[in-house]
C-alpha cells in the first residue's frame, strides 16, 4: 500500500484495516478478499523484512533471501516480498 509500518499499525489499531486479524504472536495479517490471493488455500505467502538502518541493509538481503529459500522448500508462492529500512520509533 505504500504506508509506513507505523502508519499501517495506527490503521489496524483504529479499526481501519478490513480483515485484519492479530495472531497471538502478535503478528498481524489482512485477509485479501479475492480468492486467487487466499494464502491458507492457494499455498500463497507475503514476505515481510525489516532492518533498522542503512548499515544493516546487508542484512536486509540476507533476510529476504533466507526467508524466501524456507518458502520455496515449503512449497509457497511467493506472491509478495516487502522490504524496509526503518527507524525503531
């Protein structure tokens, strides 16, 4: 959507987010309403990375690509990969 982690958990946390659902590992999900993008049936996935700075953005690539190696052996679809560099606040 091109909003900031912040941002999005403002939304979620407002009520603002349509099929929002917290996990309770604390993790949030939005559930996409058209069915070629339902993740539980369609063996689909989003991939999520993070650093907190630019020092780290080695990392960042060290994430994604680990995470995408533990999909494909899964045997998911990688339907998305997000990556940001942000600050903790």
């Amino acid at each position: 959507m091109g909003i900031s982690y912040r941002r999005a958990w403002q939304m979620f946390k407002g009520g603002k987010l349509p099929n929002a659902k917290q996990l309770p590992t604390g993790t949030i999900v939005v559930i996409e309403d058209d069915e070629e993008s339902k993740p539980f049936e369609s063996g689909a996935v989003a991939i999520y990375v993070r650093v907190l700075s630019h020092e780290s953005a080695d990392n960042l690539e060290k994430q994604a690509e680990r995470l995408r190696e533990y999909s494909l052996a899964k045997g998911y679809q990688i339907k998305h990969l997000v990556k940001e560099v942000g600050t903790g606040s």
